[in-house]
C-alpha cells in the first residue's frame, strides 16, 4: 500500500465550484491528515525500536491513526491520556473504541519524562518535523493536479488543530494556503507554526464568532447536513464544519478557485453524531 495519490473532485456548495482533495480516501483505516503526517514512521526503518508513546484525548484522530501505524509495524503503542470518561469507559466507539482493537495501550497519567531508546516519542496531533515528510508529498501532488487542471488563482484551504499541515503546505506550495484555527485561537495557531517554522506562514482565517474545541455548535450540525446533502461527501464535524464556515464566509464570492483538502477523521463522527442527534434532533 503507498497511502499517496489521492483524487480530487469537484463538488458545489452554496453554488459555488469547489475542489476537494480526498485525503480521506487514502485507505480505509490509514487516511487524512494523520496518514500524511506519520507516512515517515511508516516509510523509513528504526532500528531496536518496538514501541510508540504518544499523548492526547481519548476520541483523538491521531491517537486511532497512531493505533494503525503501530498495528502495521508490529510496534506496541502506549498513549497517555489526562482522563476517560466513565461512559466512553462502559460503552467504547469511535476512535476509542477502534484504537483499543489495534493493540493500544491507554494510561491515565502525565507522560514519562524520559523515553527509552527503543521508543518514539509523537507529540500531540502529530506537530513534528519528521511530518514534513509525508505533507511534502501532498504538495506534490496538488501541483501535479494544478499543472494538468490549469486553476484559476488557486488557494489551498484546510482546517487547522496543530496547524502542522497547512504550514508544511505552505512551505511546499507555490500558492496561498488558508487556515482556520479549530483547537485554540489565532494566537495558539500562530505560536504553533513558530515552533516549526519560523517564516512562510499560511493566512489564518477567522470567524465573528468564538468556537471552543469540542463543543457542539448547531451551526456546525447544520453546515455538516448541508455537505452531505449537496456535495455527497461525509466531513468532519470537529474541524470541518468550522472550516466550510469559513469558506463560505470568506471565499464564497471569490474569484480564485479554491482546493480543500478533505483531512479525513470520519470515525470520530459517530461519537459526536450521537450527542448532537441528543441535543438538537
């Protein structure tokens, strides 16, 4: 399996054209973002190394691609979580659930200060250099689709958590990258891409409203309904919904054509759906 080459399509919302790159179709359980930002543990060989530790929440996409990574290298997989809630505990699903089934090792403490050298160490969400790697090639493949398509003014947008793929695009791409911050605000974000990179930023989009991470926002449902219904394609309700608000609010009358990248992170849909069928349905 290569995990590359991803379509793209095009779709209409809110009549306007739009290109979505399917990062989500990479492979059925190794997609996204997340596919792009490990594809260099999979690709390149560690010698004496068996394990994998890594830190987050416990519904984290990145946790369940890690789970992945580790299934098909035969590595063992310890992540750290601050706590699990009772009823995830009782009644697994989503990412949760699925991660458990690959082997992963979950541990409710800090992360060890000190990792053996037979373990890697992957930071939240994946916002490493080794990243690069994997995200170079998705440049690669979008100025490919750009030379055989001839856009118009292209510009690349993507949601943002760690925001370590937009600012590697950015770093590989001849054109604009736009972001949003979904995890913190334009600040984090922006002390996030410093930590990486110190120049050649992508352009953080921002909405009047204030969004806290992982709570549920009717106007997120909504826009998440109106995707599948015009464009036939499933989104994110975490990062994309607030990402195709901010295509609609800043891009929707633009005369640049507009690439977005599908990130993948389907499966946490199905813990979310169930609490926002619970508050709004």
């Amino acid at each position: 399996m290569k995990y590359t080459n991803s379509k793209v399509e095009e779709v209409k919302f809110n009549n306007k054209k739009i290109f979505v790159k399917r990062d989500d179709l990479l492979h059925k359980d190794f997609s996204g973002n997340k596919a792009r930002k490990f594809y260099y543990f999979l690709k390149n060989d560690f010698n004496n190394v068996t394990k994998i530790i890594s830190h987050g929440s416990s519904q984290s996409n990145a946790m369940y691609s890690l789970s992945v990574l580790c299934k098909i290298r035969n590595l063992d997989f310890d992540y750290y979580v601050d706590h699990i809630a009772e009823y995830l505990k009782t009644n697994p699903i989503g990412n949760y659930k699925e991660a458990l089934k690959n082997g992963m090792n979950i541990i409710v403490k800090e992360v060890p200060k000190n990792i053996d050298k037979n373990s890697i160490f992957i930071p939240e969400g994946g916002a490493l250099e080794e990243a690069s790697f994997g995200i170079k090639i998705l440049a690669n493949e979008i100025i490919t689709w750009a030379k055989e398509t001839n856009p118009k003014d292209l510009k690349v947008f993507l949601p943002s958590g760690t925001g370590t793929t937009a600012l590697y695009l950015q770093k590989y791409l001849p054109f604009e990258v736009l972001t949003c911050a979904c995890v913190g605000d334009e600040q984090y974000l922006q002390k996030q891409f410093l930590e990486l990179e110190e120049e050649n930023h992508p352009t953080i989009l921002n909405l009047d409203k204030k969004y806290h991470f992982g709570k549920l926002y009717k106007e997120f449902y909504e826009v998440h309904k109106e995707l599948k219904e015009q464009t036939n394609i499933e989104f994110d309700l975490l990062y994309d919904s607030k990402g195709w608000l901010c295509v609609n609010k800043h891009l929707n009358n633009s005369k640049s054509d507009i690439l977005y990248i599908h990130q993948g992170g389907i499966l946490g849909n199905i813990s979310m759906l169930e609490r926002y069928k619970y508050k709004y349905d």
